[in-house]
C-alpha cells in the first residue's frame, strides 16, 4: 500500500458509507475511520430513508436475502393531540408498494452494518482490494492540515494522509470546528434532543394491529400533547417485529421549562392513541441523540475548504417540516455528491479551494439545499406555539363535536368549527396560520 490514500473518509454512518460506496465503485483507495466497534454501533435507533438513494447505491437492494430495511413505508399518518384525543389525517397508497420504494425504515445498528458489508463486497471485487479499508474503533483526534490544506488525520500516535478528507463525523462535530468552518458556539434554539425507544411487540400482533402485509410499514408522526407543552413532535414507525416510538424536543424550550425528555416520552406513550398502538410491547432500547431542527442558521459557514468536503449531521443537514423528518437521505445524497467530487478531483489532480467548492455547488443544485431553502419558513412555523399547542386542541375539539352524535339538534359542521376556533383562538389567528402555512408548505 502507499502511503497516502485517494481519501479519507472520517465517520461510519449513513453519510460516510454512502461516500466510501461511490469512491469503491470509482476504484479509488481510501480509509473510512469509524469509532465505533462496528458500523452502526453508535447509532442504536432508527427512522426513514426517505426516496431512492439507496437503490443508487445497492442496485436492488430490496431482492437481497438479507437486505438491511426494516419495512418499506406505504402507509402515512400525521396526528394532533390534545389530552385525550387524536385527530388523524391517514394516507395510503399501493403506487408505494412498488420498489424503488417512497421510503423505508431502519434501524441504524442493523442498516449501517449491512452497508458497510455492502461497501467491503464492492472492495473486495474492486481493483484495489488490499488498498481500501473499513477500519473501526479509532477515534480521529485531529486534522493534519498543510499549508491551509487539509492532508490527513491523526488517531492517537498514528498519522494517515490523503489526497482529500470527507467528514461525516456526525452533529458532535468537533473536527468542522478544528478547522474553523463551524463556530464554537451555535445558540441551542437551532438543535432539539432526540429520545426514543424501540418496543418489541410480536410480529403477527403488530402487522394485524397496523393492518401490514409482508413487509409493508406506517409512519406516524404527532404533533400537540405529544410534546407536552415543549416545542416539538412525537413519532412511531413500524419495524420487523418492533415499534420505534419516541419525540423530537427544542433543547431551548426543553431546558426553559425545566423538562425531563424521558418524563415527556413516558407521558406520550400514555396517551390512548399511543398506548393501544404500544399495547402489550416489551422495550428493547433507549437512547436519546441531539440534531438539528433545520434552521440554516446552524450550518457550517461553507462545507468545503482545500482538501476538505463535509457531509451528513456534520453539516446539520436536516429538515423537519412537519409532513416528515428528513435527515439519512439528506446525509446518503451529501455522501454521494462529496464523493464523487473526491473522485473528479483525483482524476484532475486538483484539490484547491476551488475545486472543493464544487461539492457545496453540486449540494447547492441538489434536492437537499434546494428543499432547506424554500421551507425554511415551515421550520418556523412547526416550532410556533399554535401548531403544537393550539392548533391539535382546535382539531381534537372539532373532532368531538363532529364525530359525537346526540339526542339533540346538530350544527352544521362550520358552526362546529367555528366553535371550536373560538374556544382556543380566534378566526383572524387561524386565517393567518392557514394564510402561512399556504406560503410555506
């Protein structure tokens, strides 16, 4: 082996397996550093993959004998709570049965270590099988940085050097921060604390109780009691024979109002519309992890610099616009584009400043800038008091008053409506929040 790589690629998550997958196929040599004992190792829970990335990636991946999805999503809920009740708006579609699929859920553990076994077979069958390496359990301490460029890293005593460095070290992102892309100090209303369990539940149970056939799955995403007065939103996917349940929290909110995420997650998953779904399940995991809740604001001032590219959580690349949470495809699709930057690099001989700014462009003209962009304004408007508080009340309360039937004349269902708007806000406050979320969604 030489003694300097194509690349390095530094993190063993979505955003860095999908970089050293592309530098495989393109034949380049290079080192992924993962601290973890394995791929996936860090990442205890799961969520979607949103769009098909993935199939880009693994030709086919769903035909294989153990492919690395829990289930693929064909059936979407989107929920408001108040105390008591939900108001549920429900979709499901057979146009989504059919792979290339919309979305599919993982489990990070399980998905990111069968990718990686993807991205060994892809070296193993590649020119230079003896010159790439998934090397695991090194944590990367430091940058080598020359002349304004960055060349390698160093993992305690040791010192590996490259042509260019990817980092997808994850949103704890003290390298970006080494090399002075990300300020010190980023205000805690633009993160939110992640907590979630998985909850086994016996297979033939979970696929009667969600109506799943084969290996379809349902998302539920929640909005209002599900919080419990702390800005954010709850969730639930279907696995193989478990549940992932859990809530997005505003750190900011959360500390303010001297909350305890776990006392939160214990309070939603007590609430009748979660507790039947949850019935009868044994908790399996529990882990919490901090991301980003979109807002630009909290990105790297570039996500370049010579020799350098910077992908995935590392860049905060996230959106939760209230219809879903994107996160892993944002991070497949910034691992594939600094890949492939990596790769005409290589073949230019260039690793300017210039030619590293073609990664952030090609960003740029992608789905996931293009998307952070234009809804910006939802960001804001998910994580306003009046769709997480008031809003999910004027629903549930319509939804008494609508679907109750009694012994006694029925309003029409705009004076129910009506009612139920003035009960908790006023028409001019709702004509406003329809008249934004119009503009924003």
């Amino acid at each position: 082996m030489d003694d300097k790589f194509d690349c390095i690629v530094v993190g063993g998550g979505i955003a860095g397996l999908s970089a050293a997958m592309t530098l495989a196929r393109a034949g380049n040599r290079f080192l992924l550093v993962e601290r973890g004992e394995f791929c996936g190792a860090k990442n205890v829970s799961g969520g979607v993959l949103w769009g098909s990335d993935l199939h880009t990636l693994v030709p086919d991946y769903w035909n294989h004998d153990d492919a690395g999805f829990e289930r693929f999503v064909n059936h979407r809920r989107l929920t408001f709570m108040d105390d008591t009740a939900a108001f549920s708006v429900d979709f499901k579609n057979a146009d989504f049965d059919v792979p290339p699929f919309n979305g599919v859920i993982v489990l990070r553990a399980r998905f990111d270590q069968w990718l990686a076994e993807q991205v060994q077979g892809v070296i193993d069958s590649g020119p230079h099988p003896e010159d790439s390496l998934l090397a695991t359990d090194i944590l990367v301490e430091e940058l080598l940085v020359d002349g304004g460029r960055v060349v390698g890293i160093r993992t305690g005593e040791e010192k590996f050097y490259a042509d260019c460095v990817i980092l997808a070290e994850g949103v704890n992102n003290l390298l970006t921060r080494q090399v002075g892309l990300q300020r010190d100090y980023v205000p805690s209303d633009h993160f939110a604390v992640g907590v979630k369990e998985v909850i086994g539940l016996d297979r033939q149970v979970l696929e009667s109780r969600f109506q799943l056939a084969g290996r379809s799955g349902l998302t539920n995403e929640f909005v209002g009691f599900a919080s419990g007065g702390v800005e954010g939103g709850g969730f639930l996917y279907t696995n193989r024979d478990s549940v992932s349940v859990g809530l997005v929290l505003a750190m900011k909110d959360l500390g303010e109002k001297h909350r305890k995420p776990y006392d939160l997650l214990n309070q939603f998953k007590s609430h009748p519309a979660v507790r039947d779904m949850i019935s009868g399940g044994e908790v399996l995991e529990y882990s919490a992890h901090v991301v980003s809740t979109g807002d630009m604001r909290s990105m790297p001032r570039q996500l370049f610099k010579p020799g350098l590219m910077v992908a995935g959580e590392a860049a905060n690349l996230l959106l939760n616009s209230g219809k879903a949470i994107q996160g892993m495809d944002y991070a497949m699709r910034s691992g594939i584009l600094a890949a492939r930057n990596a790769v005409r690099c290589s073949e230019t001989g260039d690793y300017s400043e210039n030619a590293m700014a073609q990664y952030q462009s090609d960003l740029e003209d992608s789905y996931v800038m293009k998307d952070l962009k234009s809804f910006q304004s939802a960001v804001t408007l998910f994580h306003s008091p009046a769709m997480y508080d008031k809003m999910p009340r004027i629903l549930c309360d319509f939804g008494r008053s609508f679907f109750g039937i009694r012994n006694e004349e029925t309003p029409k269902a705009v004076d129910m409506l009506k009612s139920s708007v003035k009960k908790h806000s006023s028409l001019w406050e709702m004509a406003k929040i329809g008249f934004k979320a119009s503009r924003s969604l």
